[in-house]
C-alpha cells in the first residue's frame, strides 16, 4: 500500500510541476501573430484586405494610413486606392484589457498605379503608309529624336480616342494592335451637322487575316493556307440637323484578324470626337482582365534594378525556362514571333530601352514536356551557357506549374540556385486549358521568398462572369489544342508588362534575399538541387572538376531522333533537344556508362519512346538503384526523369548504367546527366 501512495504521490507531483509551467490559457505554445500583408500594388478605385496570420481571440487592431488621400483603410483593414501615389499602413496589436499596451505589428507598403480601365496612347499613323487617304490633322511641328518621349507599351485590346483635330473625312484609321487577333470593335462618333436635314453617317471597314485550313485547331505550320482579305463591311446611321448625336457602331472581326482599318464617311457632318473600344469577346473587358494578372509583385529590388539599367542602356538579360508554351508551341506560323516570352521580351525592349534597345537581350529555354526536375538540369546548358553579357541573367522567369507533378523539391532549388546567383526571379503560371496546374501550391513557395508572380488564368478567371463568358475566353485564348494559341501568347504577354509597369511605379525596396544559403528551405529536399550542373556527350570535363572520371563504354552513339525545337537555337532552326545525348545501339559492345562524381545530388534525363527501347539500369555505388524503362505506349521521345541521389551530404559516387539482361541488342538514350555539389 505505501509503494502505491508513493507512486501516486510522485505522479500529482509531476503533474503539479507540469502545470506550473503552462501559460494561463492552457496553451503550450501560442504561434506568433505576424502581418501577413507587407505590400499591396493597386490600382485607382481597387480595393484590397491587409492580412495578419495568427490573430489573436479578444485582441484588437488597428490601420493607419500615412496618406489617406491616396490609400484609406477602415477598422477592418480593407484598404482603398484614391489616387496615384504610395502610402504607409501601420498595423498595431492591442491585447485584452483595459491596461493593455498597444505594440506595432507591422507596415503595409502600398503602391496605387494607374486607374484599371487603361487608355491606350492615340495611334500614330505614319506617312509613308499607303492605307492612309489623307494626313492627320493637327499640330505638325517636328520634335527632335532625342526629345520624343519613349511610348508605353499598350495591350492588345483597349479604348482610344481621337477628336476632331486627329482626323479628317475620309482618313483611314489603321488600328494596328487594337484589332491585331480580331473580335469585339465598338465604334463612337459624337457628330454635329447643320445642312437642315438628315444625313447618313457610314464606318466602313477592311483588311486581311489568317485562313486555316482547319481554323478550329491550333496555330501550326502546316496548317496555314494563306492570308486572305476580310469581307469588307459597314454600317449606316442617321444623324440628324441641328444638335451633336452619338452614333454607335459594332464589328465583330474574325479570331485570327492580322489587319483592320476603319473609314468614315462623315457626309459632310462635323465629327466632335470618337472613340474606339476593342475586346476579344463579347461583354469582355480586356484591360481589367490584364490588371488582374498579376499575383504579387514581391519584393522589387533586383526587378527595379534591371529596368534601371535597361533605362540607362547597360546590358540586361531575360530568360525564359519553362515547357512548350514558353518554347512557343502553337504560338505562331513562323519563326515563334508571336510567343509569349519573345513578345514581352521585345515590348520590355521597346518600354524601358533607349535607342534601338541593343542593350537588352533574350534567352528562350523553353522545351515541350519540361518539368522543373528537367529544367534544373538545363539550367545551366541552356541559360548560362548562353549568356551574351554578363554570367546570369538579370530577370529570369520560370515556368513548370502545368507540367510538374511532384517536383516542389526541383521547382524550389531552381528558385534559390537563381536567386544565389542574383537574379531576379519570376514565378510565370502560363495559360494552360483550363486548369492551373500547381500554381496554387507554387504560388505558396513564391510567397515564402516573397518573389514576383505572374498568373493569365487570375486574370481570366476575374474577367470572366459565368460559364458562358468563360468559354468564350478559354476559345478565344486557346485554339483545339491544350497548348493558347497566338491570342493566348499576345495575353500572357501583356500580362508580364502590367507587372513591369507595376514594379515600375513603386518604389524601391531593399533586397530581401542576402545569403539564401542562409534562408531555410520550404521543402525538405528544396536545396538539394541547388546549382546542378549539365552533362552530355563530349562535355569539357575540365569546367567540371567535381567530376572525378566519365566513361561512356556502349552508350557513345547518337540519336537524333528527337523532337526539335520549335525556335532557333545556336544559328540552327529545328535543333534537336539533346544533340549530344548519349545513345546504345544494337551495334555497340554492352560496356557500362559510369560516372564517378562529387556530389550531393543525380538526376538521369533518359529517353521514352513509343516502341523498340529496351531498359536500362541504374546503380549508385554498385547498388541498384532503379530501372530505366525506355518505352511506353504513347511515348513521345519525351524526357523521362529519374532521381537517383538527393541529399544534403556530399560524397563521392558511382553512377553506372547498363543495359538490362536481354536487352543488350535494344537502342537506349540517356538525353543528360544534372549532378549538385552544393560545396561548389
């Protein structure tokens, strides 16, 4: 008995003890409450909720604005854009009680740009341009070259307005982007005339689009037929004497509309003013649809770097590394123009450069089929391999969200081995059907290092009100296939400089990325990967040092039965993806591929084909590791994926790959090798 009152004794003890050093609310360790929101880029008239993570129950708190005339904020935290301008939101935390002391939390930077509704800049009609009946009227005084102001890039679909000044009865009005994919064209004439009868006022229209022999499916070169004139059109209306009318004209031009010029026929009348609105759809509004594209503008301090230099004509990179839509898949019929990363490549260009924008130059790393786990592999052989000026680039945008699965792992040592070479990082979400992909879940590790983001479907998700207004956009934005067509890549396009006009008009912040070695990774395995190397057939071993020895044995053959790009890459149109793969044939001794390597991480790049590969197998340091199946129904010639190290510890380790028993007479092609030495 006095044994069981000891025990029972010790065990209110221990409690008792326990107790004691619990909060009073029962509570081991409360999370830290934290202001979620530390900057809000808005436009005039938007309104946005500052967001704190972990609020405490029966705590209060309060927003003050630093400049209420340009962004309010009520005892909600919802904040509202006034007025171009940027302001300060200081949040501060009360806890229970009269005597509580109320503490800072935090400030929300706010940004507010331009109002949503964007007015396109008025259309300059050259002289030499043969559509053009009669010069504009107006102000004709030369401005020397050096003082015309630079134009801001407009979207492809906006308003414009023109006055009496503009035009002349009978000028041709040439409206170049404003109709360049064809759809929704409303015409406004505000006229006035005196004659003492009615008059008939006509807008007539023509020009010329792309014919297809199948219209219905995507952009590609072999389905082009030729360009072929529009049926010429126009609509009438009355205008009568003696008090201004406003005449309402409605067009609806074909999807793959090239050329558009409307004439008006005045009949004499005064013409006070016209407007001139374009859409791609129905009920569409295309410039908030841009607006609402942009996810986050992050933290600006290396995006404003890059525009900086590029204003002050210092060289500046953009690359682009992504799967077929950033390779330009369906996007254009010739020579991949109209992609998506090539078309705000130029209009970043034409925005931000002075001159002929020569300082400012391009890489396309986009390739069909890529997944982040692919893409880290070609980070280096495709991207800084390519560098004209300077070692990386200065803005590299990423896009993996439609093609990764489980890749958070690859998607994020792509972030970072970007972000410690000090590059800008933004996170493209592409258009893709009708889905997002993992841009959810990526958006989350874009918000962790607080980086730019990018996202066409917010956009198109806001624009749309139904059903119906949804798949309006989605046909107008994709042709038959899953990949957007030329309207969808013209979209994604504009949707990247609303962003760089956005970062444009902020102000400055401070880099927030010092040492990402110092920054934990979101995933577990996020920094495994971080600078992988590429290696290939006939690689200079020398620019390799943490590879101890490479021996090819059987697989020293080539295979160029490949998919090819669809841009030009190194002079050459329709360049394989892997020239330099590494490919066994039925003619090669069964000698084994080994690779000793210092590292802390593999990854095999091998080929998937429809029929007729055999299998491989893959050893690390003499222990099977995996099999590497060369065939499957379907297959493409896809790159297949398969992660043989990822760790944190370098070592260094035997890869070997050789082919299966009985398969030895089989052809097999390992595309490339990524290794990461994170000592490197």
């Amino acid at each position: 008995m006095k044994n069981v009152l000891k025990k029972c004794m010790s065990c209110v003890l221990a409690l008792a003890i326990l107790i004691s050093f619990m909060p009073a609310d029962g509570v081991f360790a409360a999370k830290k409450t934290t202001l979620k929101t530390k900057k809000l880029s808005m436009y005039v008239g938007e309104a946005k909720k500052i967001k704190i993570k972990n609020s405490k129950k029966g705590f209060t708190y309060t927003y003050k604005s630093s400049k209420p005339k340009v962004a309010k904020v009520n005892k909600k935290g919802k904040v509202t854009a006034l007025k171009k301008g940027n302001a300060k939101i200081t949040v501060r935390e009360k806890g229970k009680g009269k005597m509580a002391k109320s503490k800072k939390l935090g400030v929300c930077k706010v940004y507010v740009s331009q109002n949503k509704v964007i007015e396109l800049p008025k259309i300059v009609y050259p002289t030499d341009n043969p559509q053009n009946t009669a010069a504009p009227a107006g102000d004709t005084t030369d401005i020397p070259a050096t003082d015309m102001p630079k134009p801001t890039v407009a979207p492809a679909y906006g308003t414009t307005s023109y006055t009496d000044k503009d035009l002349v009865n009978g000028t041709d009005l040439y409206l170049g982007k404003l109709m360049q994919y064809g759809g929704i064209c409303k015409v406004s004439a505000k006229v006035l005339q005196n004659s003492g009868s009615d008059k008939d006022i006509t807008v007539s229209y023509y020009g010329e689009y792309l014919y297809f022999e199948c219209n219905n499916q995507y952009i590609n070169k072999s389905t082009i037929d030729e360009h072929r004139p529009l049926e010429e059109g126009s609509q009438t209306q009355v205008c009568p004497s003696g008090s201004e009318t406003t005449l309402e004209f409605t067009f609806e031009l074909p999807k793959y509309t090239k050329d558009f010029n409307l004439k008006l026929d005045l009949a004499g009348a005064e013409l006070k003013d016209l407007t001139v609105e374009t859409n791609p759809v129905a009920d569409s509004n295309y410039p908030e649809m841009v607006a609402n594209s942009c996810r986050s503008t992050g933290n600006n301090a290396r995006i404003k770097k890059a525009i900086e230099k590029t204003k002050n004509g210092e060289d500046v990179t953009l690359a682009y590394l992504g799967g077929s839509i950033t390779e330009g898949f369906a996007a254009s019929e010739t020579n991949n123009a109209e992609c998506y990363a090539e078309t705000s490549y130029n209009e970043f260009k034409d925005t931000f450069a002075p001159g002929d924008g020569k300082n400012v130059h391009f890489i396309n790393a986009g390739m069909s089929g890529t997944s982040s786990r692919l893409g880290i592999i070609r980070y280096q052989r495709d991207i800084l391999n390519h560098m004209e000026k300077g070692e990386v680039p200065d803005i590299l945008f990423i896009d993996f969200a439609v093609n990764d699965g489980n890749d958070a792992d690859t998607y994020e040592s792509v972030i970072r081995t970007a972000l410690s070479q000090g590059s800008a990082v933004v996170l493209m979400f592409v258009l893709y059907t009708r889905g997002s992909g993992k841009e959810n879940d990526y958006a989350k590790i874009g918000e962790y290092y607080d980086i730019v983001m990018v996202s066409p479907a917010s956009g198109q998700s806001a624009a749309a009100k139904d059903k119906a207004a949804f798949d309006d956009w989605f046909y107008w934005n994709h042709g038959g296939d899953m990949h957007p067509d030329v309207c969808g890549h013209r979209y994604m396009a504009d949707c990247i400089m609303n962003m760089f006009m956005l970062v444009d008009a902020e102000e400055t912040e401070e880099d927030n990325i010092v040492n990402v070695a110092d920054i934990t990774p979101k995933s577990s395995t996020g920094d495994a990967f971080t600078g992988m190397k590429t290696l290939e057939q006939g690689v200079d071993l020398s620019k390799h040092p943490s590879v101890h020895s490479l021996t090819s044995g059987g697989f020293s053959g080539k295979d160029l039965a490949q998919p090819t790009l669809q841009y030009e890459k190194d002079g050459v149109n329709g360049l394989t993806w892997f020239p330099n793969a590494w490919a066994h044939t039925v003619s090669s001794e069964n000698d084994s591929f080994k690779a000793e390597i210092e590292c802390n991480s593999i990854i095999v790049a091998y080929k998937k084909a429809g029929s007729g590969f055999g299998t491989a197998e893959c050893y690390l340091d003499g222990n099977k590791v995996g099999e590497l199946i060369g065939t499957a129904p379907g297959a493409w010639n896809y790159a297949e994926m398969n992660t043989v190290l990822s760790g944190s510890e370098v070592a260094v380790h035997t890869l070997e790959i050789r082919m299966k028993d009985g398969d030895e007479e089989k052809p097999f092609t390992i595309y490339a090798i990524g290794y990461a030495n994170k000592n490197e």
